[in-house]
C-alpha cells in the first residue's frame, strides 16, 4: 500500500478540498450542525477507508441523503434521537453484508452506471455554476432538482446576473486557469508539476488573493467563503460533538428512519462501487460485502459521536481517481487532513474563497461528463442509450436515486422487450405442394414473458401447415409456455397443422400431451 505513496498523498490533497465543502455544504442542507457533516467526512476516510476493501472509493456524508436526514431530525424530535436511528442503520448495514446482500450491485445494468456517472458530472456543474460566480444561496454538495431556496437548478443559473459577485467570480476564474495550466500543460513538464497539484495551487491562490484584496472592492465577504465552526478552547471543540439518546430506542419511528438510511446508504454505496470500479483505470474489483461491513461500522461510529450517515461518494471518488491515487491511503489521508486541518487551522479554511472550491468540481464534473460519452452510447444502440439517457435526465431534473430508479426501470423493460423478441426464431423454409413448412426454434430459456410472442406467431399460422418445432437447444421451458402448445395442438387439429416436435428425445409428430411429454414443469428437453 505505501508503494504509491507518491501518487496516494497529493490525491489525498485534492479530495481533502473538494470533501471539505461538501461536508459542511451537506449538513447545512440537512439542517444538522455544521461539525456533524465533518465528523462523518473523518471517520468516512480514515475508519471506512481502512476497512473497506476499495482502493480507491472514498466515502463520506452524501447529498442523497439530506432530506431523509432533514425530515428525520424533525419527526423523531431532534437531532439527539436521530443519532440513535443512525447507530442502528449501521448494524442494519452490517447484517446486510453478513447476508452477502452486496450481490444487488451487480445487477445494476452497465448503462444505468454509465448515466449515473454522466449525471453526477452534468448535475456538479449544473449546481457550481452559480458559486462560480458568487451566487452562494444553495449550499455545497445539494443535488436536488428544487433548491432549498424555492429556486430549481436552471433558474439558479438564470438569476446570477443579478447576484455577481466580482471578487468571488474573478478569483474563480484565476483559479480554473490554474487547474487548466496545471492538467494540459504543466503535469506534463516534470514530477514536480505532478507531487504538486494544480488544486492545491489554486486553493493557496484563493487565500492569498482573500488576505491581499480585504477591504477593497475586489475583495470577498465572509458569506462566500469557507465555513468552519472554529471553537475557542478544547473544550469548546469538544463540546461540539453530540451523542445519541438512547431512551429513544424503544420508538418505532427511530427504527424506520434506521432501516431507510440502512437501506437507502447501501443501495448509493453498491452503485458508487460499481461506478468507480467501472472508472478505475487500474480495474481492481471491490468486494461489496466487505464494503457493506466497512460502511455499517463507520455508521455506528459516526452516530455514536455525533455525525451524519455516510456512504461511498462517487464525487470524493472520482476526484481521487482523476488525482492519480492509487491506494487506500489516499482516502485514509483526507480523513486525517480534515481532522487535523478543523483542529489546527479552522482560521486559514475559512479563507478559502467558494469560487475556487467551484472551479475545481467543475473540473471533476466535466471529466465525468465528457460529451463524447453521448454519441459512445448513442452508437451502441437504442438498447443501451435509452437507459442512459433517462438515468441522466431522472438525475439532473429529480435527484441521484430517482434518476437510477428510473433507469433500472427503462433498464428492465428493455430486457422484457429483448426477452419478448428472442423468445423463438422463426423461419419459412419451403412452400412446395402447396403446403406451408415453418421452422420455430425455441431459445435457451423461454418464460412467461414471451407468452403473448408465441402465441402471436401460433394464431398467425395458415391453415395446411407443417410446423417444425425445435427444442433441443431450450434448457429451461416455463409451465405458461408448455400449456399454450397444448392449447394450441388442439386448435392444429381444426387447421389442418402438422406438428414435428424436436427435442434431444427424437422426434415426436403430432403429440398426444405437451403436458405429458414435458412431464408438466420447466425441463431439459
């Protein structure tokens, strides 16, 4: 692990800055205390980082979270209560990776994967546009559609002329052309240019042009910047850790609350494990019942001490994968940054201008999204695009979970449709003497999905027909389908149709029992 030491450190770097507002952006969109969003981004990186077997997945507080986390504060009567409920959807995750439940992941289809990642990306940009500039009413880290504010994505983005900030909007720009200098030209000039991150550089910048500018008319307020609680004494600091009330373990509402966040957080973390596996330029595979167990118990800590539910972040995790980390010290690293960087120098975060912070998401999102994945997909077929496309649009104009529930959805309808069409072949091979000689081929499994198919090419038979049925290649035939040639061979009789049926058996013309000869359940033929 510490072989890549030198590309795990500055990764960690650049994860550290874009966690940092999203940490603190999440629990203000949560309505739970400031330090509870930073408390999760710590123990996501140093205890689920060090549990988990990802490489490179970093987890952390995630937005698709937030409004469970806002609506449970409330409804269970404080945020005290609501700890408890994230103690037990810990435990509830990790009887879920005892069970072996992280199988789910894998059935998630390839393009609803892809259109998450391309969502993620579109939706990063979508909501930074407006800190870019100044406009700083949403807080970091939502991806919501609707805004906290009563605006939407879009009309967020329309409103900034109105909302300009010149200092935040010019140290932005500043800071984007460092990051485009950094990742075009100067990565590749020497290991220096790659030790030291663009990010980083941008960041320092950011602070600098915040000291040199204060109190001028470029300068930037406090509103736009980082926020960090910054206590007085170890006291104060320590006070700001909240601890769960357990009493509140006997209402069956905590209880709900911990079986959706269990729920809920496993299923973002499945999906973001997949999706970083699929982005990992290494290709290592995440063992995803082990992630469920990592994930469970840095739940039971975070709710313990006072923080927020944590998941694996495709956001956090991507950053690092396009930072060159390689390792999981990579996330273990950020962790401990934003623990020591809280502790020892909460001043200096909060003079780091939310711009800056922007202009390197864009950064991430635009690598996630980059437009030639449209036409990639769209040349692969209708088959793999629709899938895509709405995964996308469900995430962009909803949010991250009805977006990848609305592309399962096409996702499964297309497989019904494909398992409709691929039911049979069907071929005419010869029409002498006048009577028609059809050849239907049954597939290697045939369901009650491809009912209607069948029976629509059985009716549309003419009469004088000889029909050659194949079903040597069929290793699994439904009960649905075995009765309907039953059916059928009665009407054949009426219609003057001859059946051969094929099978591994021999051959068999005109049956007296489909039911008899396949015995009445789903057999080798």
């Amino acid at each position: 692990m510490f072989k890549t030491l030198k590309n795990d450190l500055p990764a960690s770097i650049v994860v550290f800055f874009v966690a940092l507002p999203l940490c603190l952006g999440i629990a203000l969109a949560s309505n739970a205390p400031l330090f509870s969003g930073v408390i999760s981004g710590i123990i996501g990186g140093v205890v689920v980082g060090a549990l988990s077997g990802s490489k490179i997945g970093v987890s952390g507080p995630a937005a698709g979270l937030a409004a469970i986390v806002l609506t449970a504060i409330v409804s269970l009567g404080g945020y005290e209560n609501f700890l408890v409920a994230v103690v037990l959807g810990g435990i509830i995750q990790i009887v879920f990776g005892v069970l072996k439940a992280g199988v789910i992941g894998y059935y998630f289809p390839s393009s609803v994967i892809k259109g998450m990642l391309t969502g993620i990306g579109i939706i990063i940009i979508l909501k930074q546009i407006p800190h870019f500039f100044g406009y700083d009413s949403e807080p970091e880290g939502a991806d919501s559609f609707v805004e906290l504010s009563g605006e939407n994505t879009f009309s967020a983005i329309l409103n900034i002329t109105d909302h300009i900030t010149i200092g935040s909007l010019l140290v932005g720009l500043i800071g984007l052309a460092i990051l485009l200098l950094w990742d075009k030209v100067l990565s590749k000039k020497g290991k220096f240019f790659q030790i030291i991150q663009g990010p980083l550089v941008a960041v320092v910048v950011g602070i600098i042009y915040f000291v040199v500018t204060k109190d001028t008319n470029l300068g930037i307020e406090k509103t736009h910047l980082v926020s960090v609680p910054i206590p007085e004494n170890l006291d104060s600091f320590l006070g700001q850790f909240r601890f769960p009330n357990f009493s509140a373990i006997t209402n069956p509402d905590v209880w709900i609350v911990a079986f959706t966040i269990a729920l809920v957080a496993s299923l973002e973390t499945l999906l973001c494990v997949e999706a970083t596996d699929k982005i990992d330029p290494d290709k290592n595979v995440t063992p995803t019942n082990r992630e469920l167990l990592a994930q469970g118990t840095g739940n039971i800590i975070s709710g313990l001490v006072g923080g927020l539910p944590i998941t694996q972040v495709i956001v956090r995790s991507s950053a690092n994968i396009q930072s060159g980390g390689r390792s999981k010290l990579s996330a273990i690293f950020h962790g401990f940054l934003l623990l020591i960087s809280v502790v020892l120098i909460p001043k200096l975060l909060n003079m780091i201008p939310l711009s800056v912070l922007a202009a390197i998401l864009l950064i991430v999102g635009y690598k996630l999204a980059k437009p030639g994945l449209f036409k990639k997909m769209y040349d692969m077929g209708w088959k793999q695009f629709v899938p895509f496309v709405i995964t996308v649009l469900g995430i962009v104009f909803i949010d991250l979970l009805w977006g990848i529930g609305l592309g399962l959805l096409v996702g499964i309808v297309v497989i019904l449709i494909k398992s409709y069409q691929n039911s049979h072949f069907l071929n005419i091979e010869d029409k002498s003497n006048g009577m028609h000689i059809i050849k239907m081929t049954f597939a290697e499994e045939v369901t009650f999905f491809n009912k209607g198919a069948i029976l629509k090419e059985l009716d549309s038979l003419p009469r004088d027909t000889s029909l050659e049925l194949d079903v040597r290649k069929t290793r699994y035939l439904d009960n649905d389908i075995i009765e309907i040639l039953e059916d059928f061979a009665f009407k054949a009789k009426e219609r003057n149709i001859n059946i051969k049926l094929t099978s591994e058996r021999g051959v068999v013309e005109n049956p007296d029992s489909f039911i008899e000869f396949f015995k009445l359940r789903p057999v080798s033929a």
